[in-house]
C-alpha cells in the first residue's frame, strides 16, 4: 500500500548526461526544500558505474547544488556499514538506471531494501530514473530477458518494494515495444499499471499524482484490463495533480 507520507518521483528514462531530464531533476531537488539539500545516488543498477556517478555529481553537484554522495554496494567492501549512515545524512535518494533484477537481488541480500523503505515512509524525497524508478512499485515491467539474450520473451514482471501499490513501466517512447509489453503484463496483473515516456515522471505526493516532463508533448499511460479488455488512458502534464485513488483499480 502506498505510504502516506511518500514523495516519489519516478522517471520512465533519459540521458542525466545530456541534460534531457534536468527539469525533472530540478524538481526533485525542490521538492526538499532546502537550498544545498543531501543527495545520495546509489548506482546498484549499473554495478556502481563510476563514469555514472560522476554524472551524477556534476548535475545534481556542480548544477543543483545539492551535497552528493555516492553508495557502491557492489564495488565499496564498507558500503555495508555506511549504508543507514548515508541514509540518515541524505534528503533525496536518486536511485540510477541499468538491471533492475540484478539491483533488487542486490538490495534483498544486503537489507537495503528494507532500509529504502523505511527511508521513504519518513517523508523524504525518493526518486530514481528506468530502474531506479521501477524498484519503487508494487510490479515493474523489466527487460532482463531480452538483456539477457533471450528471444522468446522480451519483458517480464519483477516484485518491486511495493512502497506504492502500482505496476510501473519505463521507456515508452524509445523502446517502442513497452506499451504492448506492458498491456499483456498487466492481463495477469492485478491493479492498475503506469508506463512513463522518457523524459517524463509520475509524481506521487501522498494521496495525489501527477506527469511531469521535460516537453509538454510527453507524458504516461495508465494501462488495464477489464471484463477481459485491455484499456489505456494518456495521462499528460497538462492534466495537474489528480487523487491517487484513481490509479487503484481493482483486480
């Protein structure tokens, strides 16, 4: 069940490097509010990509001023100690794309997921972008078969955290297989889902939501089956915050 006090913003993709997602960004760090907030990055996805921390370093660092840190729990031998450490010191979790199966393996082995969770219930801000945005979700949609070589399937549904009781899918606009993927996950998938274009984020303050996005031509699906017939309904900037409830349906 979705926390009552959660603050998420989940980004369906885009390049941090090129700057695509900076507006997307900026909110994040104003959602702290605080002037220099504590941004903790945890690149778990991308087995601790130091060319992807440092990314992250100058654009939330050297453009948003914000104080980062960095938690390499597959390269660091101490992450594991610093781990609650780091979490009490940060204002924002951002949590970077790549393996989303692999990252949560990660997380379950070591705690952190508990953890995640229990920092996302204080109120804090938890944000993360393609996997990192995935995780949050009761379902994500993942492409880790096709990443693994396999040609039979393309996605399948992994368990997320499950901080906020929806399936989510990444990447509908640059992987245009996602909408359909989604829509067959969700046949066998109770509630209701959300794919998010790149560039674009589904934003959740407690018991509303809403799309936010680089351009206004962008924005999500919510994606259902009902009496056996699957529905999409777009969802775009332009529609503001709207009740969570609306999202839940039954199944």
């Amino acid at each position: 069940m979705t926390q009552s006090r959660t603050r998420l913003v989940a980004i369906g993709g885009g390049e941090l490097k090129l700057r695509e997602t900076l507006p997307i960004d900026t909110e994040i760090v104003a959602l702290t509010g605080k002037p220099h907030p504590n941004a903790l990055f945890i690149p778990t996805a991308s087995n601790d990509s130091l060319e992807y921390c440092a990314t992250f370093g100058s654009i939330y660092g050297g453009e948003l001023g914000c104080e980062t840190e960095a938690l390499l729990l597959n390269r660091d031998p101490q992450a594991l100690d610093r781990m609650q450490e780091l979490l009490d010191w940060a204002d924002l979790v951002y949590v970077g794309g790549g393996s989303t199966k692999r990252m949560l393996e990660r997380w379950r082995e070591t705690g952190f997921d508990t953890m995640l969770r229990d920092f996302a219930a204080t109120g804090r801000v938890v944000s993360g972008l393609s996997a990192g945005a995935n995780c949050w979700f009761r379902y994500g949609n993942s492409d880790q078969p096709y990443k693994e070589g396999r040609r039979d399937i393309i996605t399948w549904r992994i368990d997320g955290l499950g901080i906020v009781d929806l399936s989510f899918c990444p990447h509908t606009v640059r992987e245009e297989y996602r909408v359909d993927e989604m829509t067959a996950m969700m046949r066998e998938t109770p509630g209701m889902g959300i794919g998010v274009d790149d560039n674009a984020a589904l934003q959740i303050s407690g018991d509303r939501f809403r799309i936010i996005a680089a351009t206004d031509d962008l924005g999500a699906y919510a994606i259902w089956w009902e009496a056996g017939t699957p529905h999409r309904q777009r969802l775009t900037p332009a529609d503001g915050w709207r009740k969570l409830a609306e999202l839940r349906a039954d199944g």
